[in-house]
C-alpha cells in the first residue's frame, strides 16, 4: 500500500481541486436564497449523497463504458486533460465556468423546486472533470482493493464537500467575493499542474516514441 501512496494522494488532491465547493458557494446561496435553514440543509445532503453516487458509479463502471465506446485509455486522457485545463484557465481568470454549469442552467433551476440535484451536484460539482478524473484514475496502477481506496477518497472529499456546503453562508460572510477569487484562483493553479500531468501521460501512450 505505501508504494501506490503517492497516487493516492494526487488523486485526492486533484477531485478536491476539482469539484471545487468554495466555487460552488455563490450559486449554491443564489439557487437556495429562499430556503429555510433546514430545507438549505436538506439540499446540502442531498447534493452531497448525489455527487458520491455518481462519481463511485464512474469508478465501478468507468471502464466499461470506454470499452463499449470503444475508446482507448490515452486518448481519453488526452481528452480528460483538456477538460480539465480549460477548467483551470477559467479558475484563474476567476469567471464562471460554462463547463461546469451554464447562466441557463442556473436561471431555470431558480424556477425549480429541488436545485440540490441539477445543477448543483450535476454538472456544476460532478461534472465532466471530476468524471473524467476518477475514470482515468481507475486504470492506473494499483493494489488488489484499488477500487475500495478509490471510493474511500471519494466518500472522504464528498465528506469535506457537505461540511463546506453546510457552512456556506458563514465561509461566503468571511471570506467575500475576494476571497473567493483568491481561493479559485490558487485550486486553478493546481489544477493546470494537474491536467498537464494528465495530457502527457496519455500523449506518452499514443504516441510512445515521445517516451524517449
């Protein structure tokens, strides 16, 4: 276990980055401004349980879905990495992210009566980043319980996830529009690392010649 530690923890440290909840923060109070606490409450943890049955689905059945698809591991790596990079330029220009969930989408679920699903667990938290991660985690090398590590991070993040969610208004009060930015900014930063990192390994695949 401790020689596959490392993969571990960057795969924890890149779903954290990812997902993002200090981002989710200002829409999640904008599409919530009505509710009580407790229904705010509610649609934290429904949200929460949403995006960690989603992304533990990803994990299980990631694989075959690219089988079925038929595509290779390293081109979706490449693909999954300029997803991600392109999350990461719109973090540190600290603007909304269209990938994530469109001013559309978000005007409509104002007319909704449960927002906690759609949009804020799907796409603005497991959107096709945070998929796309986990998927490509799932073929890297592991250990016999790989698959239960990887749910367990998981469950942790998703854990992390509600206990910012359920303080959204106290962190948004301390923080501020700044703050905010300033934190966005610095999870972009990670990220870029992170998604180029992604993008050359899967280029090392399809083409090995540039593994020297």
């Amino acid at each position: 276990m401790l020689e596959h530690w490392p993969e571990y923890t960057r795969f924890f440290t890149a779903l954290l980055v990812i997902l993002d909840p200090f981002a989710a923060i200002p829409i999640f109070l904008s599409l919530t401004q009505s509710y009580s606490s407790a229904e705010r409450n509610r649609a934290v943890n429904l949200a929460t349980v949403t995006v960690a049955v989603v992304l533990c689905l990803s994990a299980m059945f990631g694989e075959t879905m690219l089988t079925v698809l038929g595509t290779s591991l390293p081109s979706f790596r490449v693909g999954g990495g300029i997803v991600l990079l392109l999350m990461a330029l719109t973090m540190l220009r600290a603007q909304p992210d269209q990938m994530r969930t469109t001013s559309a989408e978000t005007a409509e679920a104002e007319n909704r009566e449960n927002v906690a699903i759609v949009p804020i667990a799907i796409p603005l938290l497991a959107g096709p980043g945070s998929i796309s991660t986990v998927i490509i985690q799932m073929h890297r090398p592991g250990h016999d319980y790989h698959l239960l590590w990887v749910i367990a991070i998981i469950l942790f993040v998703s854990v992390l996830l509600w206990i910012v969610l359920r303080l959204a208004i106290p962190i948004g009060r301390v923080l501020g529009p700044l703050g905010l930015n300033i934190l966005n900014r610095l999870f972009g930063l990670i990220l870029t690392a992170i998604a180029v990192e992604i993008m050359a390994n899967g280029l090392r695949g399809l083409f090995p010649a540039l593994s020297g």
